[in-house]
C-alpha cells in the first residue's frame, strides 16, 4: 500500500514539472493572452480611441458637431480609464465595419444588437442589457477582428458599468 501511493505522488510531480515547464516556455516566448495582433488596446492607452458612432435613438444622438447619450458617455468614460482622447466619427453601420476593417476605428457603437449580422467581419462583445440609460435594451459593440486584449478591456469596463 505504501508503495502505490508513492507511485502516485511521483506522477502528480511529473505533471507538475511539466506544467511548469510549459509556463516558462511560453512566457520566455513573452506570449501574452488575450493578443492584439495589431496592438490596438496598446496604441489605444495613453493616445487616442477612434470610435464610430451609428445614429440611433436613445443611445447616441448628433446635434451639428456635438454627441450625446448613454453610449457617448460610456465610451467617453472608457476612454477616460485607458488615460485617451476620444476621436470620434459618424456613419453608417456598414461603414463603421469597413473602418473597423481598414483600422480607422478601434469600437463601433450604435443600436449593434446580439444578432448583428457584422459577426463575420468585426469581433462582438457580449450583449449588454443593464448598463446606464439603457433602459433595458440589448447592445453590443465592436472591433476589429482578432483585436482581443481591445475586446477584453472594453467588456471587463462594460462588466463593472452594468453592475452599477
């Protein structure tokens, strides 16, 4: 009995050992995970957020030059935590995810709903039915495609908004 335990206790250090080595390996690789291949969120922080905007009632609203509405304002905020101006452009949606594409915008923000059918082109945060002055209404956001340390700062921000 004693000796199958310690067979047993010397397979666990093997798989600890090689789970260790695993780590180092990649972190000597310096991976990091989630990536932005472009490195969107890292241009983004201390720089400027380049946001579209679709027009949609109750959600962002253009009067001449100036925006406003619950949208405007998150992003505003957002933008404020990564220490960034915000730039911002109006314009249809399918624009919108062509300059997501093209890397003119880093989040497009409008009446984007769970089902967007811009899925295929642009990377989707997760439907967001609470956050402030939404009034219930499902929205998500975008942004390029396979910028995923972009996506996970925006929805870890959007997570803490819709729990206030």
């Amino acid at each position: 009995m004693p000796r199958e335990r310690c067979l047993r206790v010397g397979a666990c250090a093997k798989k600890t050992i090689l789970a260790c080595a695993a780590a180092l390996a990649l972190a000597a690789c310096n991976v990091q995970t989630p990536a932005d291949p472009n490195g969107a969120l890292e241009e983004v922080t201390n720089g400027t957020l380049r946001v579209g905007a679709s027009v949609e009632p109750g959600l962002i609203r253009e009067s001449g030059d100036e925006l406003s509405g619950p949208l405007y304002r998150i992003i505003e905020e957002f933008s404020a935590s990564l220490r960034a101006q915000t730039s911002w452009t109006v314009a249809g949606e399918e624009t919108l995810v062509t300059m997501l594409e093209d890397g003119t915008i880093d989040i497009a923000v409008g009446g984007f709903t769970g089902a967007t059918a811009w899925m295929d082109r642009a990377a989707v945060t997760r439907a967001y039915h609470g956050l402030p002055g939404m009034e219930g209404r499902e929205i998500v956001m975008l942004v390029p495609a396979g910028e995923n340390a972009l996506l996970g700062s925006l929805e870890a921000f959007l997570d803490g908004k819709e729990s206030q």
